[in-house]
C-alpha cells in the first residue's frame, strides 16, 4: 500500500500536469476545491426545492418574489458592510456561514408545523435566492483576495470544478432520495455541508496568515454602504455592473420560460422536483470536465474577453432557437449548455476581475454587484416578463425579445474584458 506522503505527491504531480499548479500552491488550490465542494453541494440539496416552491407559491406571484428578494438583499449588504467594516476576515467569514447553517436549521423546523404551505414556500424561495449569491459572492472575494491575478488565471477553472463536483453530488443526492423520502428531510443534510465548506475557510485562513503579515487581519474599515460609493465611482465596477445585469435578465428571462413550460409538462410536485435536480446534475457532469482541462487554459493564453463573449454567443443562438421552438427538449438542452458554459467559463472569467482591484473593493463592492445589482436585475425583469406576458405575447415572442439582449452582453464582456487587461497591466510585476 502507499505511503501517505508518496500519494500526497502523486495528487501534486498530477495535478501539476493537469491544472498548472506550483509546489506551493497545491495545499491551497486543494483547501479551495474542496471548500467550493462542500459549499455547492449544500446549495443544490436546497435548489431544486426552492424551484419548486417557486412552482408551489404560484407562478403568478413570481415577479413579487423577485421583488421580495431584492428587497431582502437591500438589508443584508448593510449589515454585511457594518460587519466587514468592524470585523477582521478571520471573524467574518466564518460568522456568515455560521448564521446561514442556523437559517436552514430554522426552515427544516417551520417545514414540520402546520404553516401554510404557500407562503412559506415564498419565503423559502426567498431566502434561497439571497443565501445562494451570499456565500458564493463572499466564497469568490475570499478567491479574489487569495490569489494573485495570474494565479487566478491558472487555477480558477479548477477550484470552480470544485464547486461543479459539489453541485453534480448534491442534484444526485436529491434526485435519488426526494421522492422517497421528501426533499425537506434533506435540508440537514445541507447544514452539515455548510459547516464543512466552514472549517474549510479556517484552514484557508490560518495559510493566509502565515503567508502574510499581520496588518492584513485588520477590518476592512469604512462605511455601511461602501460598496455603493466604490462602484458608482468606477467606471471598470460599473462595468461589471452593466454584465451582471444583463446576465441576469437573460437568466430571468429564461427561468421563466423554464417554469411555464414545466409546468404545462408535468403536474406532479415529485417528477418536477426530479428533473430540476436531472438538469442540475446534467449541467454539473457537462461543466466539470470543461473547467479542469479547458477553462485555466483558456484564461491564461487569450485575452479575458474570449472568455466573457463565448457563452453571450452561444446565448444568442439558445434563444433563437428556443423563439422558433418553445419546447421542453429545446429548454432543457439550452438550459444545460448555458448554464455549463456560465460555470466553466463565465463565472471565472468574471471573478478574474477582481484581482485587479484593491481588498475592501473584493469584499465591499463585489458583494453589492453580486447581490443587490444581480438581484435587482432578478426583479426588474422579473416584472418585465410578467408585464409583456400579460399584454399577450406567447413564450417565443419573449424568446426573441431576449436575442438583442444577448448581443449587448457579448459586446459588455468584450469591452469590459480589455479593460481589465489595461488594469492588469498596470499591476506590479
């Protein structure tokens, strides 16, 4: 049998062939993948339970929901801010995961009482929405201050995989005992994986200190609302802003055409929940190859521009495809390809913006971009897609509306891709 240490090197050889990681990166890179694991893999016990209490609330209250969650998140940035502001990142980073596992703590209780079914299935939806962006957006700015931007360039596609191993377990989980046993019942199952994903941050951090020096483990300082003053003064933020809003009206747009139409397919709350979980681990099997032999690769050798166009391309053609066709094959396949490339190439070419910005604008600023502009984008479109419904236009009139929108985001992620490298360029060598 093997020795510990001789596996250990074996781990660090392959991945060095694989994903371009140094010696002394490998610890890290390892912490960080299975951080992103644990932390998907608790989300997507959560997700499709939350799509189908979108379902569940009534697929006319949708755009209130959407509502209700940006409004959700316009309370929560504060107080994230106050407490960055107050706390070193060795307090506050563990405290939010701490406080989210008591949430799915509380919720796996109300699931038992005799709480209307309805409203608690809103404001599960709700609170899964501002959870999910929460802890991914504070996992990304830890990413962003961790590494450096050409580390990042290398080694985000893999610890992404991370996140895309924990997201095809937590689908397969779901998929194989929410029938059986009810998806409620898994919801401790997702606390267990959040405290995981916790103790994961702690060793992150004990690295973190020992590679750095002290004045490092300061709060982060500045106001409540530092976030909003840091991005209405950046072109570069707002920017980013301009992508992630247009990225989440496609999303929303899609979404929405994603629930009428499965509901027009399926009547039963079980086989609904069943292909949720089918979708989300299609995606995740489809995107984990992609981020480790092919997302590092391609941030390193070409410019972050290929990276931010490719899916907007693809996204186009999905909706041309989706007007002439409004059928659940043609949705499911869009769906999976879409959401395969966000999370192979998007996504990380996104958090590779951050690393060329200062540490309160990692925390600050990109936490309000990922929350309240990525919601307030989920709301605004929400009642846009409500409002043209209501004055008649069928789910392939929506479609085509969504092209031209589609090619204004592959125009947003080119600009904003080359002024990146105008920035990277200025950074120290």
């Amino acid at each position: 049998m093997p020795e510990p240490k001789s596996r250990a090197a074996a781990v660090a050889r392959l991945l060095e062939r694989l994903v371009n990681v140094r010696p002394d990166e490998v610890r890290a890179l390892l912490w960080s993948f299975a951080y992103f694991f644990c932390l998907l893999c608790s989300y997507y016990i959560l997700r499709p339970l939350r799509d189908e209490m979108g379902i569940a609330g009534g697929i006319q209250n949708l755009p209130w929901v959407f509502t209700a969650t940006f409004v959700a998140m316009l309370a929560a940035v504060p107080a994230f801010g106050m407490v960055t502001a107050r706390l070193p990142r060795r307090v506050f980073m563990p405290l939010v995961y701490y406080f989210f596992v008591v949430n799915i703590v509380l919720f796996y209780a109300l699931f038992q009482t005799g709480i209307p079914r309805a409203g608690l299935a809103r404001g599960f939806f709700v609170w899964t929405s501002v959870f999910n962006l929460f802890v991914v957006s504070v996992f990304w700015s830890f990413m962003a201050d961790l590494y450096r931007n050409e580390q990042a360039r290398r080694l985000f596609g893999f610890i992404a995989a991370g996140g895309s191993a924990g997201a095809i377990a937590g689908p397969a989980l779901t998929a194989a005992l929410a029938t059986r046993l009810g998806p409620v019942h898994l919801l401790p199952v997702s606390a267990a994986l959040l405290l995981a994903a916790t103790f994961c941050i702690h060793r992150l951090l004990a690295r973190m200190r020992a590679d750095r020096t002290a004045t490092r483990e300061q709060p982060l300082g500045g106001g409540v609302l530092a976030g909003v003053r840091l991005v209405a003064g950046s072109p570069y933020l707002l920017g980013v802003c301009t992508f992630v809003l247009l990225f989440t009206t496609l999303s929303t747009f899609l979404y929405f055409e994603q629930a009428n139409i499965v509901k027009a397919a399926y009547d039963d709350p079980g086989r609904r929940t069943t292909l949720f979980a089918s979708i989300d681990l299609a995606v995740n099997v489809l995107t984990i190859a992609t981020q480790v032999l092919v997302s590092g690769r391609v941030m390193s050798r070409f410019r972050l521009s290929v990276a931010l166009g490719a899916i907007p391309v693809l996204v186009l053609g999905g909706f041309t495809l989706l007007a002439a066709a409004p059928l659940l094959v043609v949705l499911v396949v869009f769906q999976v390809v879409r959401r395969a490339g966000n999370y192979a190439l998007t996504r990380p070419a996104r958090e590779v913006l951050f690393t060329v910005v200062d540490t309160e604008t990692k925390y600050k600023a990109k936490n309000f971009i990922d929350t309240v502009v990525y919601r307030g984008g989920d709301a605004a479109s929400g009642w846009l897609f409500g409002g043209l419904r209501e004055l008649g236009l069928s789910l392939s009139a929506m479609a085509w509306i969504a092209v031209p929108i589609a090619a204004l985001w592959l125009a947003n992620g080119v600009l904003l891709g080359r002024r990146h490298e105008r920035l990277r360029s200025r950074l120290p060598r």
